[in-house]
C-alpha cells in the first residue's frame, strides 16, 4: 500500500516496521478536525487526506471514527475523574475538596484542551456520544453534592441553590475552552489560581 | 402556491392576505434547527419540511438563510448592545456599571436564550458569522475596558489579570445556553441575582 503524503508526518514513534502516524497523532489530528469541523461533519476520507495517508492506513490504528470518538472523549473524562479520585483523598472540610476539584480541572482543561473542548461540545447523537454526556451527569452530579456538602458545612452561601451554583462554578472552569489558548511559559497554575480566586472569592476587592 | 401544511401553524400574526406564519415564527423554528443541527447543518428544505410549508412561502419572508442567521444573532447582540448602553448611564463607579451589565446580561440570555444560544456558536465561516463575532469582539472589549476601569478605581481585585477577570465573568454568564432552562414561574432576576453574587462576592461565606 502506497501512503502519499502531503504535509510532513511526526517521527515514528516507534511503531515496529511502520513509520509514519502512530494512534496517538492520527487521534491528535482527528480531534482537531473534529473541533473544526464538528464530529458530524467530519468523514474518514477528510482525515485521511488531512493526514495524507489512506483510510487503510488510518484503520491500521482504529476500527471506526467512533473509536476515535470515544478514545477522545474518555481522554478528557479519565483525566477530569482522575480529579474527582484525588478530590475525594483530601483530609478536612467538603469545601477544601471543591476547591481541589476547580484546581484540578482547570489543570486537565488546559493539559488535555482539545479533547475537553470535544467533550464539551458532544450532543448524543451516537451510543459514544451519550456514554460521553453519562459520564458527564456523573461528574456534574459529583459537583453538585460537593457545593451541598460544603453548603451544610457552612462553608458556601446557603442563599443561592447548590445546583446553581455548581453550575455557574463550572459553567465558569469550561469556559477555557472559549478563550483560553496555551503560550509559551504560560502556567496552568496560575490560571488554576485565577479562577479559583474568582470562583471562591468573586472579583470585588 | 398550494402550502402543504404537516404542523399547525400558529395563528396569523395580521401578515395581511397571508394566514400561517409570519416572519417571526419562520425565524423561531430556524433558529431552533439552526441550534439542534447546526447552521451549516440546516437547509432551507429542512426548514420547509419543519415548518409545514414551500420554500417560496418562506422565500416571502426572507431571501436567504443567511439573513434568517443575521436576524437571529442581530436579536441577541442588540439586546446585548442595549445594555451596555444602559449601564453607561449608571453614575457612580465602573464596578456598578459592570454589575449592572453583567444583571442586564444574564436577563437577556434568559430573554433571548435561542438566539444567544445560535450567536455564542457562530464560528466565522460567512460574512454574517464573521459580521458577528465582530461585534462580540467589540462587546468583549467594553467588558473587559469596564473591569479595568473598576480595577483602577480599586473596587475589583488586582492580583488577575483584568482580561481573564472578564473572560472568567462572561464565562460564567454565557454558560447559561449549556443549562439554563426557563420553568414556570421562574424569575429571570433571581438568577441574575445568583449570578452577579457569585461573580463579584464569590461562592464562599
């Protein structure tokens, strides 16, 4: 099989006896049409001739556009999860947890911005999609018992209701994905902290 | 023209000689389908289809499905637009007058949800997407002069940013389309209310 190339390809990374695009650039690739164009609007024969090499070639490293779908969106979800594990290992009070939570998922927003950006924009359309959206309930659900949680506690205003503010709290965190583009020796702390400033303390002095 | 109608029209709105819809209801359901699938994604046979009647009946309304987007993201940017005007009128310091955007705000996402929704995922591919972010551009500046203003007058927090403080606010604000919806003697104000104490005092007690 003949691969014709037009842009030049990563280095292998050592993918035995086949140099070229591993999984790892073929999805990297595909998120960003998929981001561009939408997942709906994206074929197979887009990516192969974005990545210039043949769908043959691309099916080597996935079964389906949905397989890179999925791989995508779990991507995100596993990073955002792994949060929620770290979260919930946190001594002390539900609002120290919370706190850890918008910290860490401004982290993984920034680490892992295009696949959270496709995970942000999913619609359920396909059985990958709603697992996606599941997973996503789950997390929301996880966040909304956390401000509860704290909100009991005494720790967060007991005037505005815990979903709402859960919401807005988060609503603010995926906000990133609008605006926030990555430059060099920019860290991903300081916008955790910014935000979590914000979010906690509000913007009035 | 015979109009074949799938769906009962709503009742004339006076259109004179011309009973079933009128340019109001047209548009409503195109922003609708616009918002479900897509602008891109939509046809003027889609619409049609939906809506029950030929393309010429809508042809009568409007010429183009461009100008369905126009009239569409015009209906959320000059609400937008009005209250910005409104809060430069507001004596006092820029703090006030950015709290009394970011109320009037909220109330016109509520207000206008569907076509807020259809600007905030306009992506520039055609002259009245590029004419619009254009404008969101310009009503991002005003935000952002305004915090910097309030900044200055050291009512907002000066350790962030005064870009990131503003895209961090309408972050917040905008992410209202993601999950707001209206219910039965909801009252727009009290989320506005929500919104502005979270934004400006934070989550914390």
């Amino acid at each position: 099989m003949t691969s014709v190339r037009q842009t030049p390809p990563p280095a292998s990374s050592g993918r035995r006896g086949r140099p070229g695009y591993d999984l790892e650039s073929v999805l990297r690739v595909a998120v960003k049409l998929f981001n561009d164009r939408g997942y709906d609007g994206t074929s197979m024969e887009d990516l192969s001739r974005k990545l210039g090499i043949t769908k043959s070639a691309i099916y080597h490293h996935v079964s389906s556009k949905q397989e890179l779908l999925r791989l995508a969106v779990d991507r995100a979800l596993d990073g955002l999860f792994a949060v929620v594990d770290e979260a919930e290992q946190v001594d002390g009070r539900a609002v120290e947890r919370l706190e850890y939570l918008v910290r860490g998922s401004v982290t993984v927003l920034v680490d892992r911005l295009p696949f959270v950006t496709l995970l942000l924009r999913v619609r359920g359309n396909t059985k990958v999609e709603r697992a996606a959206l599941a997973r996503r309930r789950e997390f929301d659900k996880i966040v909304s018992e956390l401000v509860r949680a704290a909100e009991n506690e005494g720790d967060i205003r007991p005037d505005i209701d815990p979903a709402v503010t859960a919401r807005l709290l988060f609503g603010m965190v995926n906000s990133l994905i609008e605006w926030y583009r990555p430059r060099r020796g920019s860290d991903p702390t300081d916008l955790a902290d910014a935000v979590a400033k914000i979010a906690f303390d509000g913007i009035r002095t």
